[in-house]
C-alpha cells in the first residue's frame, strides 16, 4: 500500500514539476539574454495572438511574477491531479483553452503573460468541485483551498491595472464551468446505506417481473417446437 502511494503521490507531482521548470528555464534565459518573450503572450482580438492561448502560460514578466506563480502552480496543480486523477487532464485542458480564448476575446489590447489564470481556474475547481460533490475528503480540500488562497478573489476586479485581471476573471470562470461539468465524473461520494438499500427497494419489483418473464418464456414455445418437428417427420413418413 505504501509503495502504491508512493507512486501516486510522483504521478501527480511530476508534472506541474516539469512545468515549473520549463517557466524557470525561460525565466533564466530572460535573465542571461536579456530578452523577454512578451510577443508569445496573448494578443486580443488578432491573429498572431491567438497562438499566446498556448504559450502565455510559460511567459513572465519579471522575477517578481514568476516567484509568485510558480508555488500556487504547482500545489494546486498537484492536487488537481492527485484527487482527480481521472479526469484532471481534461479539466486541465478545458480551463486552458477556455481561460486563454476568453481573454483573448475580451481582455485589453495588451499582451497579457503569465500562469496566473491557470492558478485561478485550478483553484476555483478545487473549491467548487468538493462543494458539488458533497464528499467529505473533497470539501476538505476545499476548505484548504479557501484558507491559502480565499485572498486571491480580489484579484478578479479591475483594482490593479498592471496586472491581467482579465487572466484571472476568466480563469475563474473557466474553473466553476469546469466543476459544474465533470460534477458526475471523477471521484464521487460514497453512498450511505440508506441510499443503497432505497435502490435496492426500488430495483426488487423490476428484478422479480424479468424473473418471471423468463421462467414463462420456456414453456410457452418449447411445445410449439416439438409438435411441429413431429408433425413433419410423420408427414415424410407417410410419403415413403
């Protein structure tokens, strides 16, 4: 058992790992090459933008920026993936391809960087997604999350204007859509067993009703079968 957590634990880890390091990496590159690779960030409302969708994410501004993205990116992500290891790659997707198109669509004219709205999305799921299921593991987690992050909510408002707030809005927005719609996916509360001996109540007459059809359906047709298969071997008899 040990061994297996063990396992899942790296599963989950290794890859908002991976992704911290590739940020770092461009992040050391900014600072060695003293170019920053704003161009790759998302562009609203024009062709060359669009392809910031995918890459802004890995883009950062300064220092600053990335110290604050890379712990959030990577606890959330990590516990994305480790409670909803079923689904996580797809609530993944949809919060980055969601979040990016809608800044994309609506934000300023300005190139908006950063893993920020990932964060945003990923949270927002965390939290909305144990409230939806009503699982006890899963609201703590929920809880946890309103604890480190309940501050982050101020970032969705036009406050600051040197930050994407347009990032965070969507993200958000991205991550309560992603937790309505994969709320009958993933992990699910136990049933009590109450709730179990209800079916089972309301399943008994259907069980006993099929029952009966197939124990009625042998005798009805297996006479028909013979006294036709009688009646032709006399028929081919007489002709002899």
């Amino acid at each position: 058992m040990t061994t297996i957590n063990k396992k899942e634990i790296w599963r989950s880890i290794r890859y908002p790992m991976l992704f911290s390091i590739v940020i770092w990496l461009i992040e050391l590159n900014a600072q060695t090459g003293g170019q920053r690779w704003v161009w790759l960030g998302i562009r609203p409302r024009t062709l060359e933008g669009l392809f910031g969708i995918f890459s802004a994410p890995f883009i950062h501004g300064d220092l600053d920026h990335i110290l604050s993205n890379t712990l959030p990116i990577f606890l959330v992500g990590t516990g994305l993936i480790y409670f909803y290891r079923e689904i996580a790659w797809r609530v993944i997707g949809m919060i980055w391809l969601f979040t990016g198109f809608w800044v994309w669509l609506m934000a300023r004219p300005e190139s908006h960087i950063g893993a920020s709205g990932l964060i945003y999305g990923f949270v927002f799921f965390l939290f909305f997604s144990g409230l939806l299921r009503k699982d006890t593991r899963l609201m703590a987690v929920s809880m946890l999350i309103t604890f480190l992050y309940g501050s982050m909510v101020w970032g969705i408002l036009p406050v600051n204007q040197l930050i994407s707030w347009e990032s965070h809005l969507a993200g958000s927005v991205a991550g309560i859509f992603a937790a309505i719609y994969f709320r009958h996916e993933g992990p699910q509360r136990p049933k009590a067993q109450w709730e179990i001996d209800e079916e089972l109540e309301k399943n008994a007459p259907l069980v006993e009703e099929i029952s009966d059809e197939n124990i009625e359906s042998p005798t009805t047709t297996h006479p028909t079968v013979n006294i036709q298969y009688h009646y032709a071997e006399k028929q081919n008899s007489n002709n002899d």
